[in-house]
C-alpha cells in the first residue's frame, strides 16, 4: 500500500497493518497508531481530530467499501515525522465520488441520517485527499508546536 508521503522526511516512522472488515477492530488499530505519536507531544484536540477522522474512516471502509465483507481487508498506512502525522485507510471497494460529495449542511441535507463523516474529517484534518478510484483517502495533521 505504500504510498507517497507528504510529511517531511524527518526522523520519518512509517507503518502499515491490515485489519478484517468488522468494526470490534478500530479500537486496536487506534491504539496502535496512538502509542507510536504519543511521543510527538502533540495536542489533546489535535490527537481528538486525528482518532475521530481516522475511525470514521475505518467505519466508512467498512460499511461502504467492503460492505461488511470480513474476508475483505481494510489496509491502514501511517506516516509519523516531526511536522505531521498521515494516515491513510484503503478498502477494497470500487469507491466512490468524492468531487461531487453533498454539503449535509444545506436544508435538503440536514436531516439525513448519513453523510456527516467526511464533512467532519475534511474539516478537522489539515488536508485530505482521495485516489482516483475513492477507494483510499489520505489524511494530514499538522504538528503546531
């Protein structure tokens, strides 16, 4: 899965680890990924928005990627420097559009049960990208120091 990364090449720690396609797991793949950034001092809020995005995340490669499909892998790719954490969750899934993603703040959206996750992730990370196929998204935090 290895992608390109945008965090500085400093002191670069980078991982990866697949996980099946059930929801019990993204409590695990968040421990992991927090007990190699604790070390990087970053802010309580800052560390909130990297967990809340990078469980939606999961969850949504879960639901809407593997459609709940065990067999089917969610591939979870960390990048840690000094300036920034990246993380990326890939599914297996044929993705989505994520030009032309609906704003669920706009009336005909408000009440939709659905369609808040990559808002907040959007708003919350300091860049987000997605591949071609929408299958994997990339997310960056910044580390203000």
């Amino acid at each position: 899965m290895a992608g390109h990364s945008e965090c500085a090449k400093i002191k670069e720690e980078r991982f990866e680890f697949k996980v099946p396609s059930n929801i019990k797991y993204i409590k695990e793949v968040w421990s992991k990924i927090l007990s190699r950034i604790s070390r990087l001092h970053m802010s309580d809020a800052d560390i909130f928005d990297l967990r809340l995005s990078t469980e939606e995340s999961i969850v949504n490669a879960i639901k809407y990627g593997n459609k709940f499909k065990e067999d089917l892998p969610v591939e979870i790719e960390v990048v840690i420097s000094n300036n920034c954490v990246q993380i990326s969750i890939e599914d297996k899934g044929e993705g989505f559009d994520h030009v032309n993603l609906p704003d669920p703040t706009v009336n005909n959206n408000i009440g939709k049960a659905s369609g808040r996750g990559l808002y907040l992730i959007m708003h919350l990370m300091d860049k987000v990208t997605f591949n071609e196929k929408g299958n994997r998204i990339t997310m960056i935090k910044y580390i203000k120091r």
